[in-house]
C-alpha cells in the first residue's frame, strides 16, 4: 500500500482528475495489453472528500490492485493498494479502505 500526492502543475496534460486517471489508465493498458479495469465505487475521507475507486486485474500476469484518486488542494492524491495474487488484495481491501477513509487534510 502507498499514497502518492501530485502536484498538478507537474502533470499539464491532466488539468483535471478526469483526464489524470484517463492517462493512469491507458499507461496501465499499454503495460499489460489484457487487464482489466473497472470502476469500483467510492470511499469518503475523514474530511469528507470522496475518492473514486478502480479495480485492475491481470487476465495473464501482473498485479491486481485497486486505486483511489481524489482532489486535495493543488494535488491528485492516489491511494494504491497491490497485490500479486488476488487473493492477497482482498485479503487487505479492509486495510486500504481504512487507510482512505482516514485520512484528511
């Protein structure tokens, strides 16, 4: 589990959070051409923000992770959470849904 904090003006192509997790998701396509990535709803933060949560699963190799993206100020923060087996992402899903819904600004 990790949490990155982006600062936007480091990323001018994505001017928004849509188009941030637009890019995430065709880098993650053009690494592993077969996984799968779907919405997986949302999870609130201590303050009240809400991340938008996506599931990705490998159909071959790789991780399985879920990802939560959200707006904090002048950053995308990116909560991530992997695994190499499914099993061990759910395993922990308690965990990282703890971790989101915790923090605050």
């Amino acid at each position: 589990m990790y949490a990155n904090a982006i600062y936007r003006p480091r990323v001018p192509t994505a001017k928004t959070l849509d188009e941030l997790i637009a890019q995430d998701q065709k880098r993650f396509r053009s690494e592993i051409p077969d996984i799968e990535i779907v919405s997986d709803g949302l999870l609130k933060t201590l303050d009240g923000k809400t991340a938008r949560t996506w599931r990705l699963a490998p159909k071959s190799k790789g991780q399985w992770e879920r990802v939560a993206y959200f707006e904090e100020g002048e950053y995308y923060m990116v909560f991530v959470i992997s695994s190499r087996a499914k099993s061990g992402l759910e395993k922990n899903m308690s965990s990282f849904e703890a971790l989101v819904a915790n923090y605050k600004e």
